[in-house]
C-alpha cells in the first residue's frame, strides 16, 4: 500500500511538473486559431454597399479568436488545397500578413492556421503615422516578397486583394476597417524581422 501511495505521489508530482513546464513554456509563441467559418454570413451585394473606411476605433474592444480566424482566413487564407482566398499572378503566393497587438506581433501561417510570435513588443508606433492607428488593437501589414514575385505591379494589385477582402469582411461584419500607406516602413520592416528581400506594401487597421 505505502508503496502504491509513493508511486501515486510521484505521479502526481510529474503531472504537475509536465503542466508547469506546458504552462512556463507557453507564452503565447504560437495561437492556434479556430477553424475558420466560411459558410452563411451577409450577402455579397450588401457587403459592397457598406464597405467604408473608419479612422475611428475603441482602444479596447477586442475581436475573438473566431473572428480573427475568420477576418485572415477571408484576407488570405486558402479555400482549396493549394489555392488562396485572393488571386496571386502565376499563383505564386508572395503575400504575407503580420498581425500586429498590442501584446506583440504574429506571422500568420495560412497554411496551418495559427500565428507565430515574431515580436512580443508593441510596435503599434511603427504601423501608422496616425495617432489611431498606433492605438487601435489590430494592425495588419501586407507584406509582398520579391523573391517569389518581382513585378511590383502584380505585387501591388495581389495586395489590394487582400485588402478588398479585409474590407468586405469587416463590411459584413460591422467592424471598422482602414487601409492606410502611410507608416514608418524601415522601423516596421526591422520591428517584424522581415528578409531583405521582403516589403510592405499596406497597413491595415482593424477593430470596433
């Protein structure tokens, strides 16, 4: 029986040091995101005629984990197998978004579905040169690498379906939106440890 109760101890005392090492180790460095709902939802003629930009946003009020799911799956995420939410020139998917929060910012790995830590620092003062912008709890940079995609011209007109996207969901779904060029670019760049060969092309914000 004493030896029984040892073991039992001993158990419980690695369960609880395996929870302690998940929970230390879990610094949100990956979100996993929900599935995203891709069915329902307004139609898409009554989104075109509320689609707005908004430089207003609550500081606070946040979307979910469901609704950031849904917003990057809409922007860019993939509906079928190897193709995306967005058309790309030659299907070469150069176009990346980084999430950027108040408590850091995230790559979002379409592929997977979740966000991986690149920062866990504010750089919300480098995403906009407007007082909003860097106030607001979701920024989104649309970043294009020229390695995958040198034309600058197929590179802009693949993020501005990205940013349609944004702006459709976020019509839909009566949340603000605004997409904005203008932002400090090198501090952004350095700040989301993007490659040389890696630019951003917009911002946009998101929120209430």
């Amino acid at each position: 029986m004493k030896k029984f109760m040892i073991w039992a101890f001993v158990a419980i005392l690695s369960g609880v040091g395996v929870l302690c090492a998940c929970t230390l180790s879990s610094t949100a460095a990956e979100i996993e995101l929900p599935a995203p709902r891709t069915g329902g939802g307004m139609s898409l003629m009554e989104a075109l005629s509320r689609r707005k930009s908004t430089r207003t946003f609550d500081a606070e009020k946040r979307l979910s984990n469901q609704q950031l799911a849904d917003l990057l799956w809409a922007a860019c995420g993939y509906n079928r197998e190897d193709k995306l939410t967005i058309p790309t020139a030659r299907n070469m998917q150069e176009i990346s978004l980084y999430v950027i929060m108040p408590e850091g910012a995230y790559f979002y790995d379409n592929k997977n579905n979740k966000l991986v830590l690149v920062t866990d620092e504010d750089i919300r003062q480098h995403s906009g040169t407007q007082e909003f912008a860097q106030k607001a709890p979701l920024n989104i940079a649309i970043v294009s690498d020229k390695e995958k995609m040198p034309n600058d011209i197929f590179a802009g007109t693949d993020a501005g379906a990205v940013m349609q996207n944004i702006y459709l969901w976020c019509a839909a779904n009566e949340v603000g939106t605004v997409t904005r060029g203008m932002f400090d670019g090198e501090a952004l760049s350095k700040a989301l440890k993007l490659k040389e060969t890696e630019r951003i092309i917009l911002v946009q914000t998101v929120g209430y």
